[in-house]
C-alpha cells in the first residue's frame, strides 16, 4: 500500500547527493593510484631527493609507497621507492619567522635530519624529454598525517 | 503625602516594569515555540516525504536483505571470485609477464578457504552476526520480523545464487586491474556504509573499534557518514538531537575554524581544517548517539576491546622490532597493507595518549569490574599495559598513568588519597627502571617538544588572538601551542569552554549522592580519569597533528560525557523505541 505512493521527491535528491559523495570518496580512496598495470610507457624516471626539517621520529614515517605530490599542489606524481637517513647538520629556514639556524645534533632525540628518498615517478608527463621537473624544484612528499618538504637533487632515467 | 506618592509611583513603575518584563519573556517564550514549531514543521514534512522515497526504501530494503541473505550466498560470491582472479593472475603472471603480488594470490586463496567454510553452514547474516560475539558488539539489532518475511520472499526467488554467482566474476575480472585486496576492501566498507546510514550507532562503535589501524580518509568518510546519518534519522524522527550549550559552543568552534581557514591567504582545505572538523563532528554524533544506558555500555566495551587488543599488538610489535632485524616487521604490515596500523604503532603523538587513556580505564575495570576469572583477565591486560610504557618511556607519562590510577582508588576509599604524595617518586623509580632498555627500542613521547619553541612562542605573540591560521601548521611540540598557533586564544577558549561544558555534567554525576559506590559511577570515575590523563597528554605531545588520536580523542570524552547522563537517567531514547514499534 505504501509502495504504490512513492515517487521521487527532494529526499531522493538529498539521498542521492549523500550517496553519490560517499560512494565517490569511497572509489577515490580505494581506486586512486592503485592500478597494478602501468598503462604508461616502460620508463623508469628516478628522483632522489633531499627532506630536511624532519625530527627523527617523523622521518621514520618516510617509508616505501608514500606519496609525492608537486609542491603547494595536490597533483601526485610518485611514490617513494625507499628512503634512507642520515644524521648531519642541516640549515633550517624557519617559515614562519623567516629566519634561518643550523641545527646540530647533540642526541639521537632531536636531531633533525637529512632524508633521502629515491622515488619512482608514474604518469606520461614525467619522461626526462619533457620532464617539468629540474633539480632544485620544491616537491612535497606525503606519509601518513605528515607532509614532508623536500628538493629534488638528481634526475635519473633508465632509458639515458 | 509625599512619600505616600513617592511610593505610589514607584508601585507604578515596579508594575510597568514587571508588565515589560512578562512582556518581553512571553515574546521570547512566543519566539522560541515558533521556532520550534517551525523546525518541527520542517521535520514532520520531511518524514511525510521519506515515506513515499524511493531511495530510502531502496536503502532500508537493501539492509534488510543484506541482514536476511544467506551466507551460502556470500559463499558462491567468494568461491567465483576468488576462482576467477586467481586465474587471472595465473594468466597476465604467465602471458603478459604483469606482476601481482603474494599479497593478493594469498588474498584469493584465503577468500577461496571462507567460502569452503561459509559452504557448510546456512544461517542468514542476521543470525550470524547475532551469534558472534565481535559482530554483534558493532551493529545494532534489527527488527527480525522484517528479516524474517524477506529471508522467506527471498527464498521463493531463483536469483539467490545466480546474483552473487555473477556478481563474483564481475568483481574477479576486477582484478586485471585493482588488487584483490583493494577490491575486498572496497566491497566491506560499502557494507559497512549501508550499516551506518541504517544505524548511525553502528558507524560510531565501527570506527572506535578499528580507529589505530584504519586508513585516514577513511576514518573521516565513516565520520561524516555517521554524522549525515544522524541528522537523517533526527529529520525522519527516529532519532534525537541535544541541541544544549555544549551543542551551541561546538558548533560556533566549528563556525570560527571555518571562518579562520577561509581568511586565510594559503590553502583552505589543509589536514588541519579536517582535524579540527573531525574531532566536533564526531564528538557531536556520539554524544547524541549514546542515549542510553545500553548503548553506553555497548560503547564502553567496544573502547576496552579496542584498548586491550592494541595494546597487545603493541607489545608484540615492541618485542619483535626488539628481536628481529630493524625494519622486517614494517615491511612485512606494509606488504599486508596496514599502512596505518605501523603510523599509530610508531607514532608518539597516538601511542602516548593512548597508553595515559588505556591504563586509568582498565584499572578502574580491575577495581570495580567482576571478579575470579575477571580479575585475572584485568590483571593480565594492566601488566601488559605496563610492558607497553616501556616502548615509550617517558616520566610525565607514567606519572599520569599512576596519578590517574590514585585517583580512581581515592574514590573507592578516601584513605588512598595519601598515595598521591609518593606518586612522583614511584613514576621516577619506574621512569629509571623502564630507561635500563636501549634506547633505539623506544619511542620518544616529548621529542616533538626538542623543536624550536622559542620561535613558536615567537610566532603566537605576532598574532595572538586568531592565531596564524592553518598554513602555519606547527608540526609536533604540544597541543596547547599547536591550537593557539593555528588559531590563536579565540581557537583555545572555545575548546577549553567546550570541554568544560561536556565535563561538567560528568563530574556532576560523580560528586552526586544518586549513586553511591556502585559499578556505573566507577565506570564514570574511570573515564573521567582516562579523558584527564589524556588531556594532561596533550600538554607535551600534539594529537592535533594525527587524526587517529584526534578520533580516540573525540570517543573518551563522548564516552566520559555521556556516563553521568545515561545512568543518571536511565532511560531509553523514546525516538529510536519508535523506529522498532514502527517496523
């Protein structure tokens, strides 16, 4: 009986918007960069790249597969391939002052770090033919809750 | 006379005056039942609307099918698709050269083994769900009437097998491009959807129960599902909203962050902004979700079954990172894909509020919970809690672990009070003990605080009332600096009014003489102590940079906030027992 009365009506609308969102989140979240075929051609671009700033413990969380994104944009470009650390004494620009100090490290507990990441690039826009990448440019590398600074020290190509 | 006509006059304006003010209180009582009136009208006509939808009825009916379908279903769906994504990758592993990973033939093979399971058994989900212990514990019941008369029009159908049947090689042809894991994945929290835009409370014990090991976005996709269920089940009558000062205050901080991050000059939709939005939008959704004494309980042992299960993967995980090779137990979780879980495993900013939070709370279970074998059970989880402060030694830590802890004895006798004073002593015996451990096994808790303070402190005095705005994002140092840096005095008053507001009722509860001594006010005592001890916590880590803290955050005060209430009243939400007549 009450089947016979329905009909669509703003509910449907307000429903359907709801559900539409979720469900588009839902794929975005779970389909987005997880393709296990590389649609695009067999050339391997490798970035090594300089993370300064990173407390020890945060730097930890720089780990194979986390994101790198192009800097103060939210385009993906790669995914980190492994990292390594090492502890030196690094010059950190502070940005919201603006002022610069050298940090050193008196303990394993607050030094601040050099991180190198190697990272794999995916996406036809990246071939070193027209890589819009060059040495020194900004990129932001993301681990999990965490964005990462970094600089891109070396270009290397396997079919160079 | 003339004070007799002083006096009259005064009589007069005393009148005037009284007439103005019944005046005015009766136009605001009038504006405030037209108001009312008004919403009520909005959500009367709204029902009348969601009972001709045909959406809604094509959600409900879903659920109910779902609830009502046959596992020997779910076993024909899981045998093609695992049969079929193996071949799958069988075939590109040997034509096209493509790699898949052991991850995800191990992933066919496992769903190939549940189906064989699911095959010898012929229970409807509902029954299922009702007989597991872990499953009924996250949903909600269902009327099973309605399950019932489905199950029974169901069976008259051929579809039952042929559906799932396709349906499973559909999603196994998937695999030449997605993961099987990914996809699985997928399939689950689109059911999980469907039980939280059913059963908002669903979504709330969900995300509490797997919140250390969950993705992000997902975490905050489960979020704000809860919450746009919530307000639709509040729309359609069946559920009810508090909209107290509590309420009020929560949604001005949500108001002003908004505002805050938008007058900003970089970009607006930073991780801050979600943070800050998730932690209000949960914590408005559990409050009004937990209603009742049941649900209140049910939310409770979700959050120690969540506390205790963590804590042993913890001290798994401590005692294997100390055993094997550095990195072989991140790599081996990576490849399973919990990516999330190694975050919160070996983050500071999630481990040292969560130990502040688990110890207090199962204490007060040891103190106030059932004895012989409970006892034992409790015992084992503390001790194991304690192995766990080793992974992170830190003094302020276990200070306010054991303080916490006094506290709850202090209300069970008062003579207790006295072990407040060696307290300091004892955290630093144990501080000194815990640092006999090398230290490349532990997690610091205050290493975010090595981080230049100086130019922080700097940086709030340049624009101390509405902060820096969310581009200034101050990785680390403490949860007081980081808020008053992001957003200024204006940003902290808010929080601190809104988390002054919630605690009150609950310590109201607690000093009351309504329930003496018994198990429900030392239930209220211990999560009280947990959400203090937490929030002591925040003074040297920042949770605001780690939306999984941020989430724990929002169930221990929601939890903390609703125990006064639930048992103080004792009532069953009225609004949700007609939802069960109604079916």
């Amino acid at each position: 009986m009450k089947n016979s009365h329905r009909g669509l009506n703003y509910v449907d609308i307000l429903l359907l918007a709801a559900s539409a969102l979720v469900f588009a989140i839902l794929i975005s979240v779970f389909f987005k960069n997880s393709s296990q075929i590389d649609f695009s051609p067999k050339e391997t671009i490798t970035l090594t790249l300089k993370v300064k700033d990173v407390p020890i413990e945060h730097s930890k969380l720089i780990k194979a597969d986390n994101t790198l994104y192009y800097a103060d944009t939210e385009r993906v470009f790669g995914k980190v391939k492994y990292a390594s650390y090492s502890e030196e004494t690094v010059e950190f620009v502070d940005k919201l002052t603006n002022t610069s100090a050298i940090y050193k490290s008196p303990d394993k507990q607050t030094a601040l770090l050099l991180v190198e990441a190697s990272a794999e690039l995916i996406g036809k826009d990246f071939y070193v033919s027209d890589c819009k990448l060059a040495v020194g440019d900004a990129v932001e590398l993301f681990a999990p809750a965490y964005s990462f600074s970094a600089t891109v020290v070396k270009i290397e190509s396997d079919k160079e | 006379m003339n004070d007799n006509h002083t006096n009259e006059n005064y009589g007069q304006i005393a009148e005037t005056l009284n007439l103005s003010e019944e005046n005015t209180v009766s136009k605001a009582e009038g504006l405030i039942n037209n108001l009312k009136s008004f919403f009520k009208g909005i959500r009367t006509g709204f029902s009348q609307k969601s009972e001709r939808s045909v959406l809604s009825a094509l959600l409900e009916s879903l659920y109910i099918k779902f609830l009502s379908g046959k596992t020997k279903a779910t076993a024909v769906f899981l045998l093609s698709f695992s049969i079929v994504s193996l071949v799958i990758s069988y075939v590109l592993n040997a034509s096209v050269g493509a790699f898949i990973s052991d991850i995800d033939t191990f992933c066919a093979i496992v769903l190939f083994i549940i189906s064989l399971i699911l095959f010898t058994t012929n229970k409807s989900f509902h029954s299922l769900i009702s007989n597991s212990k872990i499953l009924s514990s996250l949903s909600i019941s269902y009327n099973e009437q309605s399950i019932r008369i489905s199950a029974n029009a169901s069976h008259s159908t051929e579809t039952v097998y042929s559906t799932p049947f396709f349906l499973g090689i559909i999603c196994g042809i998937f695999t030449v491009i997605y993961p099987v894991s990914v996809i699985c994945s997928f399939i689950v929290s689109l059911i999980c959807v469907l039980f939280i835009i059913n059963r908002p409370e669903c979504g709330m014990l969900f995300i509490i129960s797997v919140l250390p090991i969950i993705n992000n976005a997902l975490l905050l996709t489960f979020a704000c599902t809860t919450f746009l269920s919530l307000l639709y089940r509040y729309l359609l009558g069946k559920r009810h909203i508090n909209f107290g000062i509590s309420a009020l205050l929560m949604l001005i901080s949500m108001a002003y962050i908004i505002i805050r991050c938008a007058s900003s000059s970089g970009n607006v939709f930073t991780g801050r902004l979600y943070l800050y939005l998730a932690f209000y939008v949960s914590c408005f959704s559990y409050i009004n979700l937990i209603r009742s004494t049941a649900m209140f309980r049910r939310t409770f042992n979700v959050l120690i079954r969540m506390t205790r299960a963590f804590t042993f993967i913890l001290v798994v995980f401590y005692i294997c990172n100390m055993l094997l090779p550095d990195t072989i137990v991140d790599a081996f979780l990576t490849n399973l894909g919990f990516d999330s879980l190694i975050h919160s495993l070996s983050t500071a900013s999630f481990v040292a509020p969560f130990l502040a939070m688990a110890v207090p709370l199962n204490f007060a279970m040891l103190v106030c919970g059932e004895k012989g074998i409970g006892t034992i059970k409790n015992v084992f989880y503390l001790i194991l809690l304690l192995a766990s402060m080793l992974y992170v030694s830190s003094y302020p830590l276990i200070l306010i672990s054991i303080l916490a802890c006094v506290s709850i004895l202090a209300f069970y006798n008062k003579r207790f009070i006295f072990l407040i004073f060696p307290a300091p002593l004892v955290a630093f015996g144990i501080y000194k003990l815990f640092s006999l451990v090398p230290e490349a096994y532990r997690l610091s808790a205050t290493a975010e605080k090595a981080m230049k303070i100086d130019l922080v402190i700097k940086a709030i005095k340049a624009k101390p009332i509405f902060g820096a705005g969310p581009e200034a994002a101050y990785s680390g140092g403490n949860m007081l600096l980081s808020i008053l840096l992001t957003f200024g005095f204006m940003g902290l008053i808010l929080l601190a009014a809104v988390l002054i507001f919630m605690t009150s009722r609950s310590v109201r509860f607690i000093i009351s003489d309504v329930m003496k001594a018994n198990t429900a006010r030392f239930l209220s005592i211990g999560l009280l102590c947990a959400q203090l001890s937490f929030m002591s916590v925040c003074i040297f880590t920042d949770i605001y940079c780690d939306i999984n803290s941020v989430f724990m955050f929002a169930a221990i005060i929601s939890a903390s906030v609703t125990s006064g209430k639930c048992y103080e009243a004792d009532y069953i939400d009225q609004s949700m027992v007609r939802e069960y007549r109604r079916k």
